[in-house]
C-alpha cells in the first residue's frame, strides 16, 4: 500500500462518527455527479458504477441507523426510496437521468441535517459501530 493510501486509511480510522457519516454522504452526492458526466459521456460503465457505489452507501446507512431511534424508521423508508428511485436510474439511463439531481439534492439536504444535528448535539451521534466497509 502506497504512502497516500496509508494516510488516507489513517485519516479515515481517527475521524469521529459524525463525520464518517458527512464522508459517506459527501461521496455519494460526488459519485453521484460523476454518474451523470459519465451518462453524459455515453460511457456507461463509469455510470453504472458511480450508481452501485452510491446504492451500497445506501445500504450502509440503513445498516447502521440505530433501529432505538424513532427517527431512523423513517430514514430507513427514505434511504429505501433513494435505492430505488437509483435502480430506476440504471435502467432508463437517459430517460431518467433528470432524477440523478433530485437524487443528489435529497442526500445533500440529508447531509446538511446530519451537520446540523452534529453541532448541536456537540459531536455526539448514535451511529452503531459496525466497521468500515472497504
């Protein structure tokens, strides 16, 4: 493993749960915008995979929520929608591709209540520790 691999693996084990879950949605909401360069582009392999990624963050985030939580329910059926609004996505490709920024605009809106909870909360979140994926 190279040095910038190391560092960023290092960097990624001493943040907080915060903000691994801004991390999280920051690299959905990127993958997210890759995707439709990318089905701009034509290149639709690229675009296939910025969605997977985007879809197993999804599943990620509904398997950490913290079930204790009554708020989590309905993430759980928002994070469940956004899964399927993207399977949508894949299979109509151009005829779907406006729903790429509802999509993006929906987790941007998510990630900016997260910051905010976080603040107020003092860095305090429940997030269930179950690892980092790879």
């Amino acid at each position: 493993m190279d040095g910038y691999k190391k560092y960023k693996e290092k960097s990624v084990y001493s943040m907080s749960g915060p903000e691994l879950l801004l991390l999280l949605f920051d690299e959905a909401i990127s993958r997210l915008k890759k995707s439709q360069i990318a089905l701009e582009d034509k290149n639709y392999a690229v675009f296939d995979d910025c969605l997977q990624r985007v879809t197993r963050i999804l599943r990620y985030l509904i398997e950490i929520l913290d079930l204790n939580q009554p708020i989590s329910f309905d993430l759980r059926k928002i994070y469940q929608y956004l899964i399927y609004d993207i399977s949508r996505i894949q299979a109509g490709r151009e005829r779907q591709a406006d729903e790429i920024g509802r999509v993006s605009h929906i987790l941007s809106e998510l990630r900016s209540a997260f910051d905010e909870a976080s603040r107020i909360a003092g860095g305090n979140h429940m997030v269930q520790n179950k690892g980092i994926l790879g």
